[in-house]
C-alpha cells in the first residue's frame, strides 16, 4: 500500500506543497491542528508528515503518541510566520542520540 505525505499548517506557509503533489491541511488554531495530526497519524495513510514549526510547537501532547512508531514520521518544517529552530533541534538530538555527540552542530 503506497503511504503519502501531509503537510499541515497555516495556509500561506504550506500552500505551495500542494503543487508537488503533497496532501495539504490548513489549519488555524491549536485544537485543529492537534485533531488533524491525530486524524492523520492514526489513519495508516501516511508516511510523513509535515508541520511548520509554529503548529510543531502547539502539538507537542499529540506528537509524543507517534515517536515510538515507525510511521509516520513527523518532521518540523519553516513556516512563513514563525521559524523557532525546532527543525534543527530536532536533528541535532537525533544526530546526538546516534553517534554519541552532536558532529554536525558541535554546539
């Protein structure tokens, strides 16, 4: 079964995903993005999901019910209103938590 890709957030930072062929869902308020990502990550449709870092902020409670599972990933993206650094966090503790110190940051 072919797994696609979601990308939620507000609608000027994600609509352009739409035009590469990822499944777009545009959200306003915390407990719309909160539903959708459970919408979403219970579904079994998708591999990834997209979240702009300020709706990767908002839906921390929601997230944590996916980190142990495989699918779907959910990876922190820019958003047009807020670039919080969340993304490049994320990756630095996953480079840490792989080789034993951060390489690539070296913070």
């Amino acid at each position: 079964m072919a797994k696609n890709i979601a990308v939620i957030g507000d609608n000027e930072s994600i609509k352009g995903f739409s035009a590469v062929g990822l499944d777009i869902y545009p959200c306003d308020t915390p407990e719309e993005a909160s539903g959708l990502l459970r919408r979403l990550g219970d579904s079994d449709n998708y591999a990834v999901i997209f979240l702009t870092e300020e709706v990767f902020d908002l839906t921390e409670k929601e997230r944590s019910r996916y980190e142990e599972r495989l699918t779907p990933a959910i990876i922190p993206i820019p958003g047009v209103k807020c670039n919080s650094g969340a993304g490049i966090k994320r990756l630095s503790s996953f480079v840490e938590k792989a080789v034993g110190s951060d390489i690539i940051f070296n913070d």
